[in-house]
C-alpha cells in the first residue's frame, strides 16, 4: 500500500505547506506516540538541525507524544547519525528526527528512527499514518508524558565518535579546514577533530537559523576548498545540514 504522507526519507517539504505545518506535527506526534510508545519504553528522542522552524515542529510533536502518552527526551541540534545512537543507548522506544538534510532553511522534515536507530519498517509507518486518520484525542491527565532536555547530548555523542577511532591513531600535526554548513554539526565536528589532536579551523559554524546550507557545506564544495588554500591546510571537510 503507498503511503500518503511517509516518502523514501520521511516526510518534507516547503514549511507552511502541508503537511509541513505545525497542526499536522501536532497531530503526527500523537498517532507516533499511539503506535510507537506502547510497550517497555514509552520514551521517544527527538533532535533537529539548526533551521528556525525547528523550534516550532520541536514543540508541537513533543506536545502531540505527551497527548498520546510518551516521554520526551530532547536532544537539541544534533546530526542525524546522533539521533540514532542516543536513540540506542537511551533506550528509546523511536527516536524523530526534525530536518530537511542539504535542502535550504526554508524547507523542513521528519524522519524516524526504530528503537535500533534504523529506518522505520514499510508496516509501522503505515500504521502511524492509519492512526492519522483518527480524531484527535489525549491519554487522561495522569498517563500524560513528559519531556526532559539531554544536556550532555553533544558529549556522548563526541565521546563515541572518539571511540571509534583506533587508539594508536592520531591526528597530531594534521591542519584540517571543517565546514558545518551552519548545520547540526556545528559544535560536535570541530570538537571532534580537536580532541583527536588535529588544528581544526572552522566554517559554516555560526547558525541563525536561516544559513543554514546557504553557500557552504557539502553541496558548495568550493567555500571549503578556498578556506583550505587560505589556510594552508592539510584537508578539507564538507558537511551538510544535518550531518549524515
């Protein structure tokens, strides 16, 4: 059966347009939370990249989980791949993440994760949209979920990209140039290549909410390469918005 609103990657589009809105979030967070959060662990993540409309779909699909019932754990902005690990390892029933990856500030999505941090199986996201359907209702005020904020959310996530990088490797006397695209790298990344021992230079570090891949990042290529020739760097890194 086709989906109607879940493409290959989720759900996006132009923010104000349906079913990028703040109403259908709400209502989106209520069926994830009625499909999703009905076993062991009623607690769902939810990070986002570093668009402005993100602190609007941020709210309203915490707003629509609590209604049906589940906790909230917030991220703040994260790379996607983090969204997936601390889905993990917090032992999250889903985990959401709120982004429209290289697409301009202007555009915004959704994306789930399962409690494995993978894509959402063909079957659940119908079962959620199915859930769509129905009028909108909230758990009684005492099953009502609540959200907390993960402080150290960055922290894990760096510690764990440090991890994978053999011991007796380093990056001493490495200069690298790495641009953030304004994105949902911006403070992980350079972190990062800093506590492995490189002299990272910056870019595409300074997020206001609208920049975010304009004229830099992955799909500019040429913004990162002119910082390395000023810099005499040794490499250069281009990411995009949110870090995949």
């Amino acid at each position: 059966m086709k989906n109607k609103y879940f493409g290959t990657d989720g759900i996006r589009g132009r923010v104000g347009d349906t079913p990028v809105t703040a109403d259908f979030m709400l209502r989106l967070g209520r069926a994830a939370g009625k499909v999703l959060a009905n076993g062991d662990s009623r607690s769902v993540v939810i990070g986002k990249d570093t668009r402005i409309s993100g602190y609007m779909f941020e709210s309203a699909l915490e707003a629509g989980l609590a209604a049906a019932g589940a906790n909230v754990a917030l991220l703040g902005p994260m790379p996607t791949p983090a969204i997936a690990y601390l889905t993990r390892t917090l032992h999250a029933c889903a985990g959401i993440v709120i982004s429209a990856s290289h697409n301009p500030f202007y555009d915004n999505g959704i994306k789930f994760f399962s409690a494995e941090g993978e894509k959402l199986p063909d079957d659940v996201e119908q079962a959620i949209e199915a859930e769509l359907e129905q009028p909108f209702s909230t758990v009684s005020s005492e099953k009502m979920g609540k959200a907390v904020r993960i402080e150290d959310a960055a922290g894990r996530y760096i510690e764990f990209c440090k991890g994978t990088i053999p011991f007796e490797i380093t990056l001493r006397g490495l200069k690298i140039v790495v641009d953030c695209a304004n994105g949902a790298t911006y403070r992980v990344a350079p972190a990062v290549f800093e506590e492995l021992g490189a002299k990272v230079i910056t870019v595409g570090t300074e997020p206001d909410g609208l920049n975010i891949n304009e004229r830099c990042g992955s799909t500019y290529p040429e913004f990162v390469a002119r910082a390395v020739l000023e810099h005499g760097a040794d490499v250069g890194i281009a990411l995009d918005g949110d870090g995949d």
